[in-house]
C-alpha cells in the first residue's frame, strides 16, 4: 500500500509571519555577532598596527589574514542585518547637511588597515577647493562608502590600487571610487545592482560575499535622492561613482 503524504498549502498569512519570523532570527542573530566581531577587529588593527610590540614577518601576515578575514564576517552580518530591515520596511534615512569629504576621509582612515592586510594602496584625493554641504544621513552614508570601498579593495587584492575622490558637479557632490580590479563582465552589467547578485569571476575570487552591498547601496542612495552607477570593464578594473544633492539653504 502506498501512503500519499498531502502537504496542506499554507496560507498567505502563515507565510507572511514565517517570513516574519525569519526576519526577526537573522535581525537578532546580525545584532548579537555585530559586537564581538567589531571588538575583535579592534584588537587586531591594533596587533597588525604594532601598537603592541614588534611583530616578525611571519607573524604580521597570519594576523592580517585573520583581520581581512575578520572583516568579510562583519560585512556579511552588515548586509544580513540591512536585508532583514529591507524584509520588514523598516530601513530609514535621516537626512541632514554635512561635508561629505568628512564622511569619506575618515571611512577612508578606517579602511586603511584592511587594505594594507590584503596588499592593496588605499589613498583619497582631496578635492582642491572646498565642496558645498550636501544633504544625507550620515550614519547610512558611511555605510555605503564603506562597502564600496571593501568590495574595491577585496576584489583588487595583492599590489592593487584603489583611489577614492570627490567632485562638484552642478548641483550635486560625486563620490568616485576607482580600481584596478578584476571588473564586471560586460554580459553581467545589468545585474550589478540586483539582490544577492555575484559576478562569475567574483565568485572564483572569493567566496564570502553575500551579494547584498551594492543592492543596498542602491537602496540607501535612491532613498537620500541620489544616484549610484559605474564603469568597468572585466580584467581593467571598475569606478564607482555615487552622486548627492548639495545643500539648497
């Protein structure tokens, strides 16, 4: 006798609070990992840093893979953590006005460990003359340099260069982040942007990504009013480029 096992299809409602509660898991779980990572990260710039002592060469290169390794773990939390709040609607801009190159200079600053942990220069070319205010929220801004720069610097690696301006054009302030990387196939260009996306030669390169940041990226600076596009060609490396409104006072 055969047994016909017949799976009741779940409502609309049930799968809406199922997703609820994953939603809720994968929040919960990115918050409580967010911190220890973010501590231990901490201690590890500070050993790679030497601020501890002089370390010997073999040492230097066990702890800066432990930091870049360090650093993809709360990259990935970042963009679990941001997909949940996308899930739920909950992901909120508040705009002000601020000098964008503070933003940038210091995520720069902050970055600057990890790209000498994967072999790759880091440098920002301040803009000439003074930039006008724009208006963003800060906090997501960062955000979004942040994880352009890493995917820049992850994907560049080992004596590669990653240089990251600013410019006034019109009426809005460019970000520009430029790499000598591995590129986006041309047949993938379109995608870039889509939720959990990973180019082909991404995914031979590294295997931690998520294919969440530059979705997220969108996100935010669509939601602040702003533009996000690129340029890149495969094997010649990609530029990044993110346009926000200035400060109309």
């Amino acid at each position: 006798m055969i047994h016909v096992m017949i799976q009741k299809k779940k409502s609309s409602e049930e799968i809406k609070k199922n997703e609820g509660r994953r939603t809720e898991f994968v929040s919960i779980v990115s918050h409580q990992l967010r911190t220890p990572l973010s501590v231990i990260r901490g201690y590890l710039e500070a050993l790679v840093n030497e601020d501890q002592g002089k370390l010997n060469p073999e040492q230097k290169e066990y702890l800066s893979d432990t930091l870049r390794i360090n650093n993809e773990m709360i990259e990935l939390v970042n963009d679990y953590l941001n997909a949940a709040q996308l899930d739920e609607g909950t992901i909120k801009v508040h705009p002000e006005k601020t000098h964008i190159e503070d933003i940038v200079e210091e995520t720069v600053e902050n970055m600057m460990t990890f790209a000498k942990a994967s072999n790759c220069e880091l440098t920002f070319q301040k803009p000439k003359t003074p930039l006008p205010e724009v208006v963003t929220d800060v906090i997501k801004m960062r955000q979004v340099v942040e994880n352009i720069i890493s995917n820049a610097v992850k994907y560049t690696g080992r004596g590669g260069t990653v240089t990251t301006s600013l410019e006034q054009r019109d009426q809005t302030v460019i970000f520009t982040c430029k790499d000598s990387g591995i590129g986006i196939p041309k047949d993938q260009q379109d995608e870039i942007f889509t939720r959990f996306f990973r180019g082909h030669n991404v995914i031979g390169h590294d295997t931690q990504g998520s294919g969440l940041g530059l979705y997220t990226a969108k996100v935010i600076i669509t939601a602040l009013k702003g533009k996000i596009w690129f340029d890149s060609e495969e094997g010649k490396g990609t530029a990044m480029h993110v346009s926000i409104p200035v400060f109309q006072g």
